[in-house]
C-alpha cells in the first residue's frame, strides 16, 4: 500500500517536474498582450492609424512604439478600453488620423459599376464580389466600413451607407443612470 | 503474440511490425482507438495529422511505460498499470506538445486540437496494456508501439479517403452519415480478417 502511494506520487512528481523543466525549455515566445490589444481593436483593417491593418498595431501599441489614440474606428470607447487594459490614462482620439463616424457599409452603385476590379483589389477583408468587366458588389456582412474602396473607384459608384439601428444590430445602450442626490445622516 | 523463440532478432522485430499493422491491427482486429477512428476520419488532412500525432506519442508511451512496468511497478505493483500509464501517456501528450509548439510550428497548426486528443485515445493506453501482458521486452515494446501506431495511421487514412469518396455516393437516406460509416468500419474490419493466421 505504501509503495504503491509513493510509486504513485513519485511517477507524479517526476512527471510534474519534467513537464514544468520543459514548459519553460520550450517557451514559445509569443506576446498575449498584442492578442488582447488586437481583440480590442475593431478590425476594419482600415490603416487609419498609419499601420497595414488592426494586428500591426497591436503590435506597436505592445512594443509601445504608438499611442492609445491612433484608431477612429474604434472611437473614444476603443482607447477607453486599451487605457484600461494597459493601466494608462485614457486620451482623447487624436484627429489627424480622421474622426469617428457612424458604422457604416460601403454600397456599390451597380448602374455606374464599370467592373475594373480595382476595389476588389484595395479591400482588406475581400468583402467585394465580381470580376473584370463584371458587375461588383458588397458583401454586406463581410465589409468593415474601412473606406479604402472609396478612393480607387474611378466611377465613384461607391457609397457609404450608415447601418441602420434595426432589430439585428440595435446594442445596448450605455446605461445613463441619474444620481440622486443623497442627503441625511448614512448611520440612520 | 510473439512466440517467434529461435528466429535472429530482426526477423522477430519485423514479424512484430507485420502482426501489429495488418494481423492484429489495434482498430480493425482489436477494436480499440474508435473515437478517433470515426471521428477524424472525415476529412483525409485531418487523419494524416492525428495519425502522425498519434504514431510520436504511442511509440514514446509504450516505451515510456515499459520502463515504468519493468523497474518501478514490478510484479508486486502490477495492479496500478492502468493508472500510473494513463499518468505516463498524458505526461507525454503535454510534452509533445510543448515539443511540437517549439519545434514546428506549422505541424502545430497542422495538428491542433489533435494533439490532446490523443489522451483519450484508447488505443494508446491498450498498447502498452498488451505489451505488459504480453512481457515484451524494451525494444520489442517499442516496434510493437510503432507498429500499432502505424496500423492505425494506415486504417484511419484508408478510411478517411473512403469517407471523402462516400459524401458523393447516393446512400440510402436511412444510412446517411455516422451509419454507412459504422457499416463501412465493419466491412473493412471483416477485410482484416483476411490476415488472420498469417502471424501468430
């Protein structure tokens, strides 16, 4: 009974020590903290903030080689929550790299489409459906509202369309509680 | 299974790889590892991966445990095999897989959530059962592991390729699915039949 509880422990421990000699022979260095910066981030792969896409900013922001404040997509809420996460002071949104707007899908005017391809090409995320001298057009559920569509058009056949607050994409509103004022002796 | 006393020691080794991978084939002939068997086997990539994944750790673990049976266990402990094997296989699945993690990346990727499957597998656990009950010793542990592992790679790609090859049949719409695929196991199985008695 004895030796058995001691094999038993022995064949634990030795294979606890094992494993934990090799968790840290074996490290794979990784950064966890880019992954949480990048769940925060809002993944239009827009560019906005001067970096190819959402990932390389996260990047930065975990080398710390960029600001908070660099995302209008993901708006004043965005570097609100990445000020939580990295334990700094919240910053307002720097404008230069545009200001937020509403959600928004782009909408491609399929009258004036001459099929050229060239948004297809500019979309981060292949949100755009069609081929050379086919019409083209948005998958709606795809597109991230980026914007980057926009300028190769030489048609200008492409719109932004701001999402409407129906069923499917109505949130939660921030809870806006009034505060009464309180006035009496709290002991009572 | 091995009574192959008198014959030179690689004879021995290859007969052992012979019986396990088509005689006493650990799907198809003992009916063990059919989680796997019946789960990975949809798509041909992904039972290439859990086989490779299952042959590293199955040769690693039936050597593993012998030197766990032989020189820890003895025959005054041989009632904890079960338990401190499955203690020694989970041990090895983690170390691999840190292993793989560091050394190969992209057969990490490849392999995924397979790699600590292979815990559960029965399988892994019944060859190192056999080899015990059968007195095995170290190297003949090991071939009977690899061959085990690559009986199984085998079966488990031959019957992912006639799964893919089925999703275009016309079954009968009763027999859609997991069944046609039971019966497909079983009709493979009576084909392994066929090798009894090649090998003792």
């Amino acid at each position: 009974m004895l030796a058995a509880i001691l094999v038993m422990s022995g064949i634990a421990v030795a294979i606890g020590l094992a494993l934990g000699w090799s968790a840290i022979r074996f490290k794979v260095e990784g950064n966890p903290l880019a992954e949480k910066i990048d769940a925060i981030l809002p993944q239009t792969q827009c560019g906005q903030c001067g970096f190819l896409g959402c990932r390389p900013y996260a990047e930065a922001i975990a080398k710390g080689e960029a600001d908070i404040n660099l995302c209008p997509p993901g708006g004043e809420e965005g570097v609100k929550k990445l000020a939580d996460l990295l334990g700094v002071e919240p910053k307002p949104l720097d404008e230069t790299h545009g200001a937020p707007k509403p959600k928004s899908v782009a909408f491609i005017d399929e009258q004036t489409c001459i099929g050229c391809t060239l948004c297809i090409q500019a979309c981060p995320v292949d949100a755009i459906s069609g081929a050379a001298k086919q019409m083209h057009t948005i998958i709606a559920a795809e597109c991230t509202g980026c914007e980057l569509c926009l300028p190769p058009c030489p048609v200008d056949c492409i719109t932004m369309v701001p999402i409407a607050e129906d069923l499917p994409h109505w949130k939660w509103k921030h809870p806006v509680v009034m505060l009464k004022q309180v006035s009496g002796d709290w002991n009572a | 299974m091995c009574h192959c006393d008198g014959l030179p020691v690689l004879e021995t080794y290859i007969l052992i790889i012979i019986s396990t991978v088509f005689v006493n084939n650990i799907v198809m002939a003992k009916i063990l590892g059919l989680c796997p068997f019946m789960g990975v086997s949809k798509k041909l990539e992904a039972a290439i991966g859990m086989g490779l994944a299952t042959a590293f750790v199955l040769t690693l673990a039936s050597g593993a445990s012998y030197l766990v049976n032989e020189y820890l266990l003895g025959p005054e402990l041989f009632y904890l095999r079960t338990l401190s094997f499955i203690v020694v296989i989970a041990g090895i699945v983690q170390f691999t897989e840190m292993f793989i993690h560091k050394s190969s990346p992209v057969l990490y990727q490849v392999l995924g959530i397979y790699l600590p499957l292979i815990t559960t597998n029965c399988a892994v656990l019944g060859i190192p059962l056999l080899n015990a009950q059968e007195q095995h010793d170290f190297v003949e542990s090991l071939f009977f592991g690899a061959g085990g592992a690559l009986g199984f790679t085998m079966v488990l790609i031959l019957f992912a390729g006639i799964r893919e090859r089925m999703e275009t049949c016309d079954v009968p719409s009763p027999f859609k699915g997991t069944s046609i695929a039971m019966i497909t196991a079983g009709l493979m199985s009576l084909a392994f039949m066929g090798f009894s008695g090649l090998v003792k």
